[in-house]
C-alpha cells in the first residue's frame, strides 16, 4: 500500500490531490516508550487530529559517526519504522521534522556532539579565538564545508 501523498496546491494543503485542512498534535516518539506510541496517537486521533507531527532528531539516529538506528538496534526508541506504521495503522498522517537542528532540550540542539568533537572546523570561533561552545551543545558554522557535508549526509 502507497502512503497518502502530501502536497500544497492553491494555498492550501492536499492529500493525494484532495484538499485537505491538517488538524496536527504533537508527539515526540523519541520521549516515549515505545509501548506507549500507540496509546498516545489513539488519544490524540481521538481529540479530532488527523495527523502528528514529531522531529526526527540527527543526535538520536546516529549517536556514533556512520552508525544510525531506525529500526531500534540501538534502543527500542530509536525504531523510526514502527513509530511510523503505529501511526499509520491509527490513522494519521506524519508531519516530519528531520532538523538538523530541532531545539529539543536534546544535547547538541539535535546536532551530534561527535561533529563538534570530531570536526573543530565546523565550530564557529569567537573574537578571542576559542571555538563557540554551550554548556550542551557546540555553536556551528552553518556554512562551513564539512559541517554542510554531514548535514547532507544526515
């Protein structure tokens, strides 16, 4: 079975060409265990919503350079695939939100810290010449070479 299309036409969203308007919750799959998803998406298809939304944060779905997790390997969790056929098995569509950056009280913002730790360059420097760094999280330089390169990557 073909997922539903989704798309915009005429200011207005569609789901394979029919216009559609988009009654969207929150669940962040990643804060949940997973027993729970299915539960958590009934409760929210049951207020009226026809569709989640969740970000897919890089930090959780490749905690090691070159090594993602989307079938739960890793931890149960980080199994992006169920995540999706629990939503689609209740009935709702999925507004992805893949970052880089997801501004979700995740270390890193979303980033990996591997890639500041890995790869200095990609840090942006300040006035003093230390590179940029939070309490959590590494400050990037969003155009440098190599941080474009994993981000393409991701």
């Amino acid at each position: 079975m073909t997922p539903p299309r989704l798309g915009a036409e005429d200011n207005a969203f569609t789901l394979d060409g029919r216009r559609i308007f988009l009654y969207d919750g929150e669940l962040h799959y990643f804060r949940v265990r997973p027993e729970l998803w299915r539960p958590g998406l009934e409760r929210l298809k049951a207020a009226g919503m026809n569709a989640v939304s969740t970000y897919l944060p890089w930090v959780w779905h490749e905690p090691e350079e070159g090594r993602f997790d989307f079938t739960g390997e890793t931890r149960p969790g980080r199994d992006l695939k169920r995540f999706l056929e629990e939503c689609r098995a209740v009935g709702l569509s999925v507004m992805a939100r893949p970052g880089p950056l997801i501004y979700a009280e995740f270390d890193g913002l979303g980033l990996p810290l591997w890639l500041g730790d890995r790869y200095p360059e990609t840090v942006v420097v300040r006035r003093d010449g230390r590179r940029e760094q939070g309490a959590f999280f590494w400050s990037h330089s969003l155009g440098q070479p190599v941080y474009r390169a994993k981000v393409r990557a991701w």
